[in-house]
C-alpha cells in the first residue's frame, strides 16, 4: 500500500481504540482491491468529539467507524441517520457526503444476521433468548425482527432496567413484541430456546473463564439450538463450548464483526467488499 497526496482518509473513534480489529481487515480489503485508501484508528475524548467532526469534515475524510464509547455519543453530530439507526439508537458507521453532510447508519444489524440467513430456519417460529440488555443487545433485537422473529426474549438483572429497556422500542418500527425475564428466570428458559445470543461481556478476554450460563443450566441446550456470542476473542469462548457439548451449533463474534464492516466499505469505497479477504486477515489476528 503507498500512500500518496491522492489516498483518501477512512477510520475508526473510540476510547480505548487499541483494541480494534477493524484497521486490520479494512486496510486488507484495501490493498487486495488496490484501492487508494487508508484506514486509520483514532482515540478521542467525548469532550473532543465536536472538533473531531469539524476536522474530519475540514480534511475531508470520506467516512469512519464508531466504536465503544461514542456510538450513541456522535449522534448530536449527524445531519441524518437511518432509521435502522433511529431503532437501535446508536451509529457504528458514518460518512461525509457530495453535500458536505454527515449521515449515519448501524450495520451491526447486518452483521449480526448475516451468518444466520445463511441457515435453513423459520424464523417466524423461532424466540431468540438474548442475554443482556446493553447496548449491543439492540442491534441483536432489530436484526432477529428483521429476520422474521415474533418475540424475542431478554433476560437482565435488573428488572427497572428491562423495562425501561423495553419501553425505549415502544414509539419504534420494531415488528417483534419483546419479553422480559430477570437472571432467576434464565434456568426455566435455556430448555425452549433455539437461539441463545450473548450479548453480555462474560468470557471476553482476559476473564477466559468467565460465562453467562452455569455448568447446569449449559446442559439445558437443546442439541438443534444455536448459540451465538458477540464475543470474538476468545474464539470460542466458554459459552460456546459449553453449548458445542450439547450438540448446538456455535457461531462466534468475528464473522459478525467482518461483516458490519464490509457493509461499511461498500458505503466509503462504493466497491463490493472482499469479504473473504477480511474475514483471512482478522482471523489470522485472532487465531
């Protein structure tokens, strides 16, 4: 890759942004399709976010990635978002337009689902058990809706919290009518769930050790269910060997994460993405 006076300006924001993945397989797809681009990471305070965007629009980067803390943070900075976006309440990818605008959009909805519609299932009659009731379990929510679900089930510790949760989709396009269970409840529900996604932390590096579900209630799996951690280092984690043991079909984080950001580089480059390029590179990182 040689960066010239002509290479155009792509990234990602975030606080702490050492951890990402995102320029390893982005800058791949890059120089696989010879492209004129770089992408670059960018740690930045909150506070620093309004001088951020006025930079970004002053040197004219064609568009960035936001990553945690910021992805409901830039909101107030976006001339236009999605409605996918407004649902989810949060923005992962942006871009500068013709107009020198700044519209914003989610794809981790696109990247949630992608590895699911690739399986033979009605999803009408299926009830996704979502563990967790942060931030990540709202783009599991509108995706499982999109995919054709009628309820999805969320389990939370704090019951306060899940209902203001579940309040903040009732003014919303969401299709799927939404339940909402305590931890306590967690036991009874594993048994008749088909699809089980953690949204939660638990097992990310470093607390390897760590999972969502106890020894017993993981034996509770039904062998034709599917379990599906947003987690990708470790890959797998806890979670998802304990539900391999069962006979249930695993999917990890990383084919979530390729694919939120291959719909990103089509939006920037306005090229197909080299999905298979990105998904070699982040998994010759993780691996």
């Amino acid at each position: 890759m040689q960066i010239t006076g002509k290479t155009k300006l792509l990234g990602i924001i975030g606080n702490p942004i050492e951890h990402s993945m995102s320029p390893v397989f982005q800058n791949s797809a890059i120089a696989s399709l010879n492209l004129d681009y770089i992408y670059v990471p960018f740690a930045v305070e909150k506070e620093n976010l309004q001088e951020l965007f006025n930079t970004f629009k002053a040197v004219k980067i064609r568009g960035f990635n936001v990553t945690i803390p910021h992805k409901e943070n830039v909101l107030p900075f976006l001339d236009y978002i999605t409605e996918t976006a407004k649902i989810i309440g949060a923005v992962n990818t942006v871009w500068l337009t013709e107009n020198n605008q700044w519209h914003g959009t989610n794809t981790d909805i696109d990247g949630f689902i992608s590895p699911l519609k690739s399986l033979d299932k009605n999803w009408a009659n299926i009830t996704p058990l979502v563990l967790g009731n942060g931030g990540a379990s709202r783009a599991v929510i509108v995706g499982c809706s999109e995919l054709g679900c009628r309820e999805i089930k969320i389990v939370g510790r704090n019951l306060d919290k899940l209902k203001q949760f579940k309040a903040s989709f009732a003014n919303t396009t969401l299709k799927a009518e939404i339940s909402i269970y305590t931890w306590d409840e967690l036991t009874d529900l594993i048994p008749h769930s088909q699809l089980i996604v953690n949204t939660t932390p638990m097992g990310m590096y470093p607390h390897i050790s760590q999972s969502p579900l106890t020894s017993s209630q993981a034996q509770l799996i039904c062998e034709d269910a599917i379990a599906y951690d947003l987690i990708y280092n470790p890959r797998p984690t806890l979670f998802l060997q304990q539900a391999e043991k069962q006979g249930a079909k695993i999917i990890d984080g990383s084919e979530m994460l390729v694919q939120q950001g291959a719909v990103a580089f089509e939006i920037w480059t306005h090229h197909p993405a080299p999905v298979a390029v990105m998904r070699e590179s982040l998994l010759q990182i993780l691996n």
